[in-house]
C-alpha cells in the first residue's frame, strides 16, 4: 500500500536545490515557464498565452494535491525563492505500485546539471518513502538532454513502446518510454 503522498507535503533537498510546494507567490515565474516556447519545444503543449491561463492551471495542481492525486514541487535553488522549474509525480497506479515522473526547467538553468539533481532526489522518495515499484518518464526521442538525464538516473528506455502525441496543429510527436523499476 502506498504512504499518503501529499500530507504533509513532501519537502525534498538536494545540495543545491529546494523542492517545495507551489505557492501562489511563484504565478510569474511559473507563468514564465508555461509560456517559454523553449520549454515546451519537445511536448507539444499548448503555451500558457496569459496569467489567466497560469492561474488556472496552478489551481488545478493544488486541487491534484489536495486530493492526494498527484505531487508537483516547484524547483527553487537553496540561495533563491525563485521558482526555476517543476518536477512531478502523477498518474499513480496504486495496484501495480508506480507513477509517472514529469519534469521542465526555465532555459536559463538548463545544462547545469539541475535538473539531474532534483530527478535524483525524487526517485528514492518514490521508491523509498512512496513505496513505488517503478516510474515511468515519457520524452521526445529529439530531446537528447532528457533521454541522457533519464539514463544517467538509472531509467532504461523501453524499445516496445511505440506512441505519438499531437501538437496543437495535428502533427505526431514521437514519443520514448523509459522506466526505472525499484532494485530493492
């Protein structure tokens, strides 16, 4: 049986990162990150077009939260309250003891080896304090720096898995599974 995942909600450091509950002081930066093209290159989500949309969408999370559906941190640097980008877990399966891990990070801190450190922190909450037995990430074969991160975090691409998303115009978007399943 998996521990409640949301209450309390589940504050993670690492050595240089803080990963925390949303709150509604982070509506800019997060309102930055839904809206950055950069971000949302490989995803084929529809860009947050203005703070309304944002809004909206945080207080989605927050419900997902309150229901215990799902666990979304908000990713700030130990030195900032800044929000630079997020990292969640969602689509719990309860029976079969796994979830499916999401992440995205503001351009700016890209390529710093951020975002390795805070997947790095989730993945042993989930085995460990979750109780998971697998995670499950979903990414754009052409995006290379999250199938390297994905890798160096001990998740193993699945050739099987053969899906595409559409764009907002239609267009299929390729997509690659990987997984990392609990060694314990």
């Amino acid at each position: 049986m998996l521990r409640s995942k949301t209450h309390p909600f589940p504050e993670l450091l690492t050595a240089r990162l803080k990963l925390r509950a949303l709150e509604a002081a982070d509506l800019e930066w997060l309102f930055q990150l839904r809206s950055d093209p950069l971000v949302a290159k490989f995803t084929g989500r529809k860009l947050d077009q203005n703070k309304k949309a944002t809004e909206s969408y945080y207080h989605k999370i927050q419900a997902g939260i309150k229901n215990n559906q799902w666990i979304y941190w908000a990713i700030q640097q130990k030195d900032s309250k800044a929000l630079i980008g997020t990292i969640c877990l969602w689509n719990f399966d309860e029976e079969k003891q796994r979830a499916d891990l999401g992440y995205e990070l503001l351009p700016a801190f890209q390529k710093k080896g951020l975002m390795t450190e805070a997947v790095q922190a989730v993945v042993p909450f989930s085995f460990n304090f979750l109780g998971l037995k697998q995670l499950f990430a979903v990414t754009n074969p052409a995006n290379i720096a999250s199938c390297k991160l994905l890798e160096k975090s001990g998740f193993e691409q699945d050739f099987s898995f053969k899906e595409a998303d559409l764009d907002e115009q239609g267009k299929e978007i390729p997509l690659t599974l990987f997984i990392r399943t609990d060694s314990n």
